[in-house]
C-alpha cells in the first residue's frame, strides 16, 4: 500500500484528528489511518497524565475505553486491507503543567475527535465503518462531558 508523502513525516498538524480535519481529500485508507492515530493519541496523552499525576478516576475510565475504540477500529483496517499504522503518538504528546491544563487537554482532544467522526461521516463510507465511528463519536461526546465537569471544578 503506498501512502502519501505526509503519512511517513508527520507533524501534530497531520497526525490523527488535525490531520484529518486539515486534509482537503481523503481516501478510504487514509480515513482509517487517521482515526487509528487519534485514538492512540488519545491513549498517549491519558497514559501521560495518569504517569504524572497518578490516578484520576476521569483519566483512567476514559484511558480504558480509548483501548476499547483501538479494538473497534481493528477490524476495520482487516476487512478493507488498510496497512495498521504504528502507534508514534507518544513523540506528539507533552504533560500538561496541571491537572486543570489537563482537563482542559482532554476537552480540546474530545473536541478534535468528534469533528474528525462527523467530518468522516458526512462522507460516503461503508456501513460497517458508518456504524463503529457513530459509536466512537457518541462516546467522544460522552468523554468530553466528563473532561468539562473535571475542568469546572
């Protein structure tokens, strides 16, 4: 599978959601690729702060079920022969100064998430894909509610 030039020197800026939101087309590869590496940024940055700050029930659920959309997504990239990216999240990743810039980190990433799905799901994509990325949006949705209840408090 030949990817474009941008998948093998990768900025923030074209890495999981960001890339996705600022890609002008996308193809069903690519669309796949992008997704996976928002969710391993996902898992980075919560495995991140719970290293730092040790447990925080919010970090720890919502770490966990970043795990639980990495293997949603799996079967996605077997049933269309889509090459699984490695998992370079950690080098995009930085700890946040305070658990509130923390939280903060965790909406805007919820944030990115939820557009990348909707943008993805105006497009025509399979159904199977349809379904699993509706489901990881509404839990993004869910996520971001509880990263701005841990941010007002």
């Amino acid at each position: 599978m030949f990817y474009p030039y941008y998948f093998y020197r990768q900025t923030l800026d074209t890495y999981g959601a960001k890339g996705a939101l600022n890609a002008a087309s996308l193809t069903l590869p690519e669309i796949l690729t992008y997704t996976l590496q928002d969710e391993y940024l996902a898992q980075a940055r919560y495995n991140r702060i719970l290293g730092t700050y040790g447990y925080i029930r919010t970090f720890a659920r919502i770490q966990e079920a970043e795990l639980r959309h990495i293997s949603a997504l799996l079967p996605l990239f077997q049933q269309y022969q889509v090459p699984v990216p490695q998992d370079i999240s950690p080098q995009f990743v930085t700890t946040p100064p305070s658990i509130k810039d923390a939280y903060a980190a965790g909406v805007e990433g919820e944030i990115e998430n939820i557009g990348m799905y909707e943008k993805f799901l105006a497009l025509d994509i399979p159904n199977d894909m349809r379904i699993v990325f509706t489901r990881l949006r509404d839990a993004s949705v869910n996520h971001l509610a509880a990263f701005e209840r841990g941010l007002a408090r």
